[in-house]
C-alpha cells in the first residue's frame, strides 16, 4: 500500500487543520493553561520537524532567515505594522505606505511580500494589506523598539562573530572589550559603556528589557516571596527598615511588578543603576521607590537590606566580574539575614532550550559571558562566601530564582 493510500496519512492535511481549528485564541476563557499550552507546542514542533524534509529545514534556517529579520527591522522602519494596524476594515495598499514613508513602491512591495508570506501582515487584494494576529503586537511601541535594538546591536554581533574568531583563533572572547561587538561597531567601550553614548538606542535596549519582563512568566507569582522574604523581614519602623534592593534594575519593570503583586507592604525599596539611566526615570512612574545612580563595581551603599535582588545582571559579565559585583553586595549583607534573590537562567546540562541557548550566544559576542548551570552558579556564588544557595525553577519554562545567604 503506497503512503497515499493509507487513509491515515492521506487524511493527514484535513486532520492537522481540524485539530488547528480547536486550539483557542490567546487569552481567550476557554484558553490552555501555560504547561498543556507549551507541552503542545513541543508537540507541534515535532510534527513540523516530521514533515518538513532536511534541506526544507536547512533552507529555512540559513537562507530565509536573514531576510525575514531584516524584513521586521524594515516594516518598523517604513511604518507598516502602525499603517496597517490602524486600519483594520479598509486595509492599506503599498502605494499609500510607500507615500508615508517616502519610500519607493518596489522597496514596499519586497517588504510587504516577505511580511505576508510569514504572516505578519496578511494579503487581502493585489498589494493591498490588513491586519493578521501578529501586526498590531509588533506595531505596539515596545516591540517596535525591541526589533530595532536587537536588529541593530544582535543581528550585526552575530554577523561579525565568525570574522572575530577566525581573528582570535576561535577562542572564547577573553574580555568585554573584546568581543564581536566592539569589531561590529568599530569600539573599544564596552557594551554598557556604548550604550551611554546612544541614547536612541539605549532607550530601545531598556524597552526590550521591558517587553523580557512583560513575556516571561512573573516570578512574584510562582516564587514564595510571602515565606522567603516577607516572612522573615525585620521592621523596626525605621530608616533600617530596607525590603529590596535591585541592583542595575534598570527602569524599574521587576520592582513594579513587586510592588503591585505586595501593595502596602512596610519597608523602603531602592533602585540602582548607571546613572544615565537613572537620571532618565521619570518621578512619577515608581512612585515609593528611593532612585540611586550606582556602579556595582563599587561599595554597595545600601547596607543589611532582607533582599539584593538582580535581574539580567550576572549573564551580563565573567566569572572574575560577578565576583567582583557579588563581593560588593556581600559586603553590605546582613549574615544569617540578608538575601541574595537572583533571578536568571538556570542551564540544563543536557537537552537545553533554544531560548536559554541564543541567550547564552547573545551573551558570548556582545559582552563576553554566558547563561550558568546550577553548577556554575553554586561554584560562582561559593568562591564569594555564600552559603544555603538555592534553586528554584518555574512553572512552565523560563528564568529561575537562586537564592544565597551569607
Ligand atoms: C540586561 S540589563 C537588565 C536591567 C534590569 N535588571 C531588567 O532586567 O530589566 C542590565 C542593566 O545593568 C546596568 N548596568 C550595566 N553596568 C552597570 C554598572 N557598572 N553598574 C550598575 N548598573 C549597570 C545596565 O544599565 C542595565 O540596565
């Protein structure tokens, strides 16, 4: 019996589109929960991998992707996804975005194409585009900055990377001064030092930790904030009274969050980070919150505060960095008190995730680190002193909490 035969196989088109009909829109009631959405998804992919033949796969990969990266980075560019998303029901013709942008139609019609055939925008007459499911999440600022910081910073690490280790002898980038960043943009600051002098783009960089914060699942909700660190925090009603301190917190995502899953819990909340991003907070939006511009490779000012908290800061350096980061924030902990909360990657040792994977790589080429093992993580906080280390993973996928003593 030839596979087309087989009722099975032959009904195999018909049975994956049925099955597809089921499946519920995102954040509809009916909805998946997120460990049955994932196991499915994994399940999906397999089904992908079955079909799709070897060198359909390696096409996907090596040839396509490139423009359908630089296709996204040039749908921000020109205006598409915001055109198209702000007229749902009449639709958008290339020529009217090639006019907005003052582009040339022919450049739009490559673009739009690209965008179509991958389902961001979705082709509802010769040249004319409407809305698919994707266009307005990508056309929302945050992800429009998102798309240009990591095209314009990631793409082009990445790109330069072969050409740094073929130069380097195909070593590990030995320091953050000399990675395939600084060969990409013809550098010698290193990644956060550059970003100081590009606002524009810094700006984009704290977006795209936002949108992070926002897509991943929220770790006051899964971690027991209430019996690890509320429970055991010690108030005086005094100024000694310090709850957390998140140290290159950014633009303050994860403290919000905090703050909002905690409403009205005593104790001061303090933000550190460089002062250009500091000074670029404005007032009203982490209201309760003390701002202060610090470099964590100096004393931590803040002393015997119940948690240290650090979010996307250690995959940022070395081995001989985060020692020295960690011995500043250790030397201002309480023993037996204060906590180290950090919340990061946890690396399996075999079978890794994709994400936790590019994440690492990302890492590798923009400022010489990497994702850690549990293993790395317990060796790295042990050679500062800490003690009780432990691991605590989500739900569903995602970045874990470890969590140290003095
Ligand atoms: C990957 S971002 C993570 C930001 C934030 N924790 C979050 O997850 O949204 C790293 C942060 O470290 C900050 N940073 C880099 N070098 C620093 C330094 N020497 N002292 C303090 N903060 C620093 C950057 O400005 C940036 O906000």
């Amino acid at each position: 019996m030839s596979q087309n035969d087989n009722p099975t196989l032959a009904s195999l088109p018909a049975q994956i589109a049925a099955l597809t009909e089921t499946i519920p829109a995102p954040g509809q009631s009916r909805g998946l929960d997120e460990m049955r959405r994932l196991e499915a998804l994994n399940a999906a992919r397999t089904l992908v991998a079955a079909l799709e033949s070897p060198v359909e796969r390696i096409i996907r990969d090596v040839v396509m992707t490139p423009p359908i990266l630089m296709a996204l980075r040039m749908g921000v560019q020109l205006g598409i996804f915001s055109q198209i998303s702000q007229n749902p029901d009449h639709g958008v013709s290339s020529r009217e975005i090639a006019d907005k942008a003052g582009a040339s139609p022919i450049l739009v019609d490559q673009i739009t194409r690209l965008l179509a055939a991958v389902g961001y925008i979705r082709q509802e007459s010769v040249q004319c585009f409407k809305p698919s499911t994707l266009t307005a999440v990508i056309a929302d600022p945050t992800m429009e900055a998102t798309t240009r910081a990591c095209f314009e910073i990631g793409n082009l690490c990445a790109a330069k990377a072969p050409e740094f280790f073929r130069k380097n002898s195909n070593q590990f980038p030995s320091s953050a001064t000399d990675t395939p960043f600084q060969l990409a943009f013809n550098t010698q600051l290193t990644y956060f030092e550059w970003l100081g002098q590009n606002p524009e783009l810094a700006k984009d960089f704290q977006q795209w930790m936002t949108l992070n914060q926002q897509a991943t699942s929220n770790w006051v909700d899964w971690f027991n904030v209430q019996e690890h660190i509320l429970d055991g925090f010690h108030v005086t009603n005094s100024a000694e009274d310090i709850l957390l301190v998140d140290v290159g917190g950014g633009e303050g995502s994860y403290l919000r969050q905090f703050m909002e899953r905690f409403p009205g819990v005593s104790g001061r909340f303090f933000l550190q980070d460089l002062p250009h991003v500091v000074s670029s907070i404005k007032n009203d939006t982490l209201p309760g919150v003390e701002l202060i511009g610090h470099d964590f490779f100096t004393p931590q000012p803040i002393k015997g505060a119940r948690a240290y908290f650090m979010h996307w800061i250690l995959h940022d350096w070395s081995d001989e960095h985060c020692r020295s980061i960690l011995s500043n924030i250790v030397a201002a902990m309480k023993p037996g008190y204060s906590k180290l909360i950090i919340h990061e990657r946890i690396l399996s040792d075999t079978n890794g995730d994709v994400a936790s994977a590019s994440l690492s790589i990302m890492m590798m080429v923009q400022v010489a680190a990497f994702e850690r093992s549990e293993k790395q993580w317990r060796e790295l906080l042990e050679s500062v002193g800490l003690r009780e280390i432990r691991f605590y993973y989500p739900p569903a996928s995602g970045e874990g909490i470890i969590e140290a003593l003095l």
